[in-house]
C-alpha cells in the first residue's frame, strides 16, 4: 500500500470512528430531552411522540425531501437514503390524511356543541333581559365608599335613605343595584333607572363640599364646582380646612352624604315611576290586612287597578305622599261612582288630603307663603280648557302660554330674597293645567287649589299674577 493510500484511509477510519462515537451521545443527548419533557406531560409517551412527530406535517416533508437531497451526493448510499425518503413521504400522507379527518371530526363536534348550545340559548337570553330598576354606577376610585372594610358609610347612608322615603312618601324603594363602571372617572358615578342614566356626576376624592348659606366671616380656597342634588354653587376644599370652613359660616359636607343627597333627590323626583302595577297590588294587600271592605268595595268593582295606579303616580309626581293609603282609597271609593277619569280622582283624592299638603308646606311658625292669579286671568284659562272625549287639556295660544310663564317666573324672586318654596294658588279647576303648563319652566313651583288649603292655616300673599293689557 502506498503512503497517499495509507493516509487516506487512516483519515477514514478516524473521522468515521468520531462519527460513530457521537451517535450513542446524540442518542443519550434526545432521550434526556424527552424524559424532560414527559415529566411535565400527563400522557404515555408514545403518545406524545406519535402526537408530537405525526402532528406537523410539513415536517416530515421536510425531511423526506433532505433525504432525497442526500442520496443525490456523489459517494453516498443511494437506495438506503431512497427508502428513507419514500418511507417518510408516505408516512406524511398518512399523517396528512389523518389530520384531515380528525380536524373533520372535531368540526363536527363544534357544530353539534353549538347546536345544542342554540337549542338552549332562550333560557340564557330571558336571563338576560332583566333590567335593574335602580342603579348606581361608581368609578374605582370611589369603591372605598361602599367598602365596609374601609369604613365606607354609603350603605349605611342608603338604607336609612330607603327607610325615610317610605316614612315620607308611602313607598317602597325598589333595590338598589351598586356596581363598579371602568369607563367612568375614578370619582365619578352615575345613577341609572330601569337601565338609563338619569344623573351623573364627579366628586373629587379626598376633598369636602363647602356651600355658602350666608354671609361667611373667611373665603376658604378651593376649585369651583356645583351641588349636584340643587345646582347650588360651592367648592371643593380639602380635608383640614374642614373646621376651618365650618367656623367661618360655609356648610361643609363629605363626599358620601353628597352622593346620598343626590341620589334622595333623584328617588323624589321620578318616584312615580316605582310604582308599576305590581307594586300598587303590594301595597293594596298589605292595607286590606287592615281595611280589607274598602278594598274589596273599590278593586275591581269600581275601579280597575291600573286607575287606581294611574292615581298613585300622579300623587307622587307632585311629591304628594301616598302613605295614608286609609283617605286615598276611602275617596276614590267616594268619587269612583261619578268619574273613572285618573286626573278628575287625583283632584278630589288631593283635597281630601289637604291638611297634609298644607303642612307640607307650611313655614316653622305656621305660615303658608304663596302668590295667587287675577281673577281675569284664572278665568281665561277655565276658557280655554277643551275637552277631547280622552281627557281634557289646555288650549291656550302660545302667545298668552308663555305671557303666564314669565309672570309667575317674574314673581319667583319673592320666594327666593325668603327662602320660602314656591307656591301658586288658583282655582280646583285649573289647577292640574297650570301645573302641566309649568312644570317643564318652573319644575320647583308647587300649585295648590284653594281646596287644599286647610281651613285654619294662615297665609302670606307674596304676589299676584296678572297680564298686562
């Protein structure tokens, strides 16, 4: 043997002995990675591996065609190589059709899981359609206030909001639903009824609200805002002013009892639309446990339940308590036989209660502060009434509409140089008009006829409404 052939056959033996040496470490090197593998897997690990090496299909195409590759390399093994390679692409259309029909069968369990999720889907839409009567919606910032973990006092402020509605009004607040809102400001929070925002507004967390009532000895500083539950102009101040404010003649309040304030506020304002139905059944049941004959002689004999409903919303709408359920119903049972009309039984349910409305109004030492309408012009207004057939309603030229509107808002200051409520005082037979015709300019002024005045009260005429010419 010649040197060159000796040296190329050393050079053979011994690159070839490394290979084969680093094949049982390469063999150790993937046996070692699958057993780790496996230790975090919950399957056999045959069952991994065929997963694992069959799932991905492209893989063994891959492959198939390096092996190809391969065999194609001068000095390599020509058929060892093509027997690979064919046996690993028909292992890949195997694998192909497999997937195929595995992905085949899932779809179809998809459509059966949606089927059966559709033939069910009523019973998850009616849960749905449920909508909270009542809502309050805090920013983030303001969960400590309903968090009694972090002496948060709102809900105790609530319930003693509830129990005094139904101490002054006669009815049941409907449940109030508190949830927290991501898209509000972290100190602001938004009261919602039967699922629409009625009022919003931000407080600013940390600080006080502080409201001149009078003459103050000190300006305090602090950033102008406006009391949401009046629109009464204040500030915001902080903290430790707080003494400091009080002692200087502001009224200062925190931040729970502003928003309980707001939210009384708005409960009287739409009390009327609590009680459905449903709710004026509630509270009939509960008065027939007492006085089941009235009950029995008006419901449905007299009076269907939605008039006597209709009665109750409009007593409310004019923050008329209904809690003596004992007159209200004890006059309808009178007036039912003459009128089934809900705005003729409001008038007569309201005189009955006239002692009431009176000292509802009534000023600490007995006086009842109130402006009246000219003789002349009381009775262009009775005038004017039409009647449709469905009710009547007021017929006035606009012109002469909007005159009356700007004389009563002309006399309001008198009320406001006194701090007094607004009254008006006119006729039983115009009465209901003229609230109508104002309570969309002047929302705050009460109207009484001269039937719900009570006879020994006093009164102090601030005023009277006239046209001129």
């Amino acid at each position: 043997m010649s040197a060159g052939d000796a040296f190329d056959a050393y050079a053979t033996l011994t690159i070839g002995d490394g290979l084969v040496s680093q094949i049982p470490a390469l063999i150790i090197s993937i046996a070692a990675g699958i057993a780790v593998t496996k230790a975090s897997g919950e399957n056999k690990i045959s069952v991994d591996l065929q997963k694992q090496i069959f799932s991905n299909v492209q893989a063994l195409y891959v492959v198939s065609a390096v092996l190809v590759t391969f065999s194609l390399i001068p000095g390599m093994p020509v058929v060892p190589f093509l027997l690979l390679a064919l046996a690993t692409f028909t292992l890949a259309q195997t694998s192909k059709r497999s997937n195929l029909n595995i992905a085949t069968d899932e779809h179809q369990e998809e459509q059966a899981r949606l089927q059966k999720e559709m033939s069910e889907e009523p019973e998850d839409i009616e849960s749905l359609l449920t909508i909270d009567i009542l809502g309050l919606e805090l920013g983030y910032g303001m969960i400590p206030l309903v968090d009694e973990e972090q002496d948060g006092e709102l809900l105790k402020r609530i319930k003693a909001i509830r129990r005094q509605i139904a101490i002054d009004y006669g009815y049941i607040v409907p449940p109030l639903h508190i949830k927290d809102n991501l898209e509000l400001s972290p100190g602001e929070y938004s009261i919602t009824i039967k699922g629409i925002e009625i009022a919003r507004n931000e407080l600013m967390m940390g600080h006080h609200l502080a409201m001149k009532t009078g003459d103050v000895d000190e300006e305090i500083p602090g950033v102008d805002t406006v009391e949401p539950a009046f629109g009464l102009p204040a500030i915001w101040i902080a903290e430790e002013d707080e003494e400091r404010a009080q002692f200087a003649g502001y009224t200062v309040v925190d931040l729970p009892t502003v928003l309980a304030t707001h939210l009384t506020e708005v409960l009287k304002n739409h009390a009327f639309e609590f009680i459905g139905r449903q709710e004026t059944q509630k509270l009939i049941d509960s008065h027939a446990k007492s006085e089941p004959k009235v009950v029995e002689e008006l419901i449905p004999s007299l009076l269907s339940l939605g008039v006597v409903q209709k009665v109750l919303q409009n007593l409310l709408k004019e923050l008329v308590s209904i809690r003596d359920l004992h007159t209200i119903l004890e006059t309808l049972a009178d007036v039912a036989p003459i009128t089934k009309d809900p705005d003729l039984l409001t008038e007569h349910v309201r005189q009955s209660l006239s002692r009431q409305i009176t000292r509802q109004y009534q000023t600490p030492d007995g006086m009842l502060p109130l402006i009246t309408m000219n003789q002349d012009l009381e009775n262009q207004i009775a005038t004017a009434i039409q009647d449709s057939g469905q009710g009547a309603y007021l017929g006035l030229n606009p012109n002469m509409a909007q005159a009356i509107i700007n004389g009563i808002d002309g006399m309001m200051e008198q009320f406001t140089i006194n701090n007094y409520q607004p009254l008006l005082l006119c006729s039983p037979l115009i009465r209901p008009h003229v609230k109508k015709l104002v309570e969309r300019f002047i929302p705050n002024l009460v109207v009484l006829s001269h039937n719900e005045v009570a006879q020994d009260v006093r009164i102090e005429a601030l005023g009277v409404v006239e046209l001129s010419g």
